[in-house]
C-alpha cells in the first residue's frame, strides 16, 4: 500500500475506548484492506491487512484466543 490510499480513509475507533487514548483506529482500505493505526499518532505508521486477516484475528480474539 501507498500513502495515497489512505487519503479516503475513514477511520472509526471504538466506541468502548479508554478515555486515556490509548486506542487504535481502524479503516476499510482499498482492494479489501483494513488499516489499522494508533489513534494518537495520525500521521504515524499504518499496519494492514486483507479483509481474511482482519478476519481471523477478529474471530481468534471473540473465541479468547488471546490473554491479555
């Protein structure tokens, strides 16, 4: 990805956020890509992933795969 297809971007942050800021942004990205970046850092990196990435990670975190 380049930086021109993040210009449409719309990023949505969660709305159980933490009042604090530390919170990621994610967005639904061209050809089927999901950006995702640290909300106080805008203009900083962005990761990305396909839409099935995004997915399984989705689908890993509701079945508890992860501990936090």
């Amino acid at each position: 990805m380049n930086i021109t297809d993040l210009c449409d971007a719309r990023w949505k942050k969660s709305t159980h956020s933490a009042a604090n800021g530390c919170c990621i942004e994610v967005a639904g990205l061209r050809d089927r890509y999901v950006g995702v970046r640290d909300s106080k850092d805008v203009v900083g990196p962005v990761l990305t992933f396909t839409s099935a990435e995004w997915g399984a990670f989705l689908a890993n975190v509701k079945d508890g795969g992860y501990e936090i």
